[in-house]
C-alpha cells in the first residue's frame, strides 16, 4: 500500500512532497480543499485532531506535523541513506537540527516579528540573536548540516531557514543563501516544486 498524504499545495504540505521525493517510496497526494473546511471535517480530524495539513498515512499508521513525518519517512525509507542508523554517533545532531526548525526558529522568529516581551531564559527558543549564532554554527562548513551527507535533517531544517530569509524574519547571510541554494538545486526539490504548481494550477489556486 502506498503513502497516502493529505496535500494541499499552499501549506506546509508542499515540502512534504519534497521529502517523498527525496526518499523515493510510493505515494499518492489526496488533496483536501481548505476553501470548504475538509480539513476541519470530522473525517479528517478523526485523522489528525489539529485539522490540519500536512497528515500522512502509511498503511494504519498516521503521521502528522512536519518534523515528524520527515523522521518518520526516512527512518522506513531511506536508513542509512536520509537517516544515519540509531547507534551512528551523527545520529544526535540529525535528531537537534531537525527539532531546532519548529522547537527553536519558528517562535523565535515569531517573537521577533511580534515584538513579544518575554524573558529568554524562560523562553524555550531563547534569544533571537543566540538563534542567529547556532544557525551559524549549524550552516558552519557544510556542504550539509552532516558534513558532505544530505540528510533528512537538511530538508527540514534547510527549508526552514530558506522560508524565513524569504519573508524578511532571518537575515539573508550568504553562507545561508548558498547552503539554501544547494538544496534548491536538488532535483527532488525541483521535481515537488512542479508537482504542487501543477495541482494549484488544476484547483485554480
């Protein structure tokens, strides 16, 4: 049986297909229109309670939030390939810099651009410019966050530095830049960006 991810392509949804692309398993994209509320259909919160996409199922098995599905599909899929094994001693730093996007960067940018008071030391994200400095530290030589193998970790850490200097909310250093550009070049990136342009073209997005 193969994936089966609910896919809308104007959401998170879409780096999904890029991460299906990348492991090269079987899937199908079952598109769920927003513009009606599917997503917030008891049938589609018996899935995923949040009403939310991107949820994927593999089988009897459910799978939502990015980060999640991405450990989720290389870990099945593509171990030793996307994932280093349990007992690879990269396997630490995978496991960091994939939680560091949703558990780090996207609140604290958030609490950037908001203006938020809070004090960073009882702030799970911490300071924006101490964010700033792991980033770097992350980024360091690379070509990839492991050195010279492309992991999971680089898809969704990757994607997420690429989505915040697009919108203005981290600075555009060119270290980042040309590290994003290495993962836009990949052509599973290229491949997810035609399929999700094609399914909004044929939805009139």
């Amino acid at each position: 049986m193969s994936v089966v991810l609910h896919h809308h392509p104007q959401t998170r949804a879409a780096n999904v297909v890029w991460l299906l692309e990348e492991v090269g398993c079987e899937y199908t994209l079952e598109y769920v229109d927003l513009k009606t509320g599917a997503q917030k259909s008891d049938t589609f919160k018996a899935l995923n309670p949040m009403g939310k996409v991107p949820t994927l199922l593999d089988g009897d098995v459910v799978v939502a939030e990015v980060a999640a599905i991405g450990m989720y599909l290389a870990d099945k899929y593509a171990a030793g390939r996307l994932a280093p094994a349990l007992d690879a001693p990269e396997r630490g730093a995978y496991l960091r810099w994939i939680c560091y996007g949703p558990s780090v960067i996207e609140p604290g940018c958030m609490a950037k651009a908001a203006g938020w008071d809070f004090k960073p030391g009882s702030a799970g994200w911490g300071s924006y410019e101490e964010m700033l400095a792991t980033i770097d530290v992350a980024v360091g030589e690379g070509p990839y966050l492991l050195g010279e193998q492309f992991t999971m970790a680089d898809m969704l850490f990757g994607g997420t530095i690429g989505w915040m200097m697009q919108f203005g909310m981290l600075p555009k250093k060119s270290a980042w830049e040309a590290y994003v550009g290495r993962l836009e070049d990949r052509p599973a990136r290229k491949k997810a960006r035609e399929i999700n342009a094609a399914i909004a073209a044929e939805q009139g997005l």
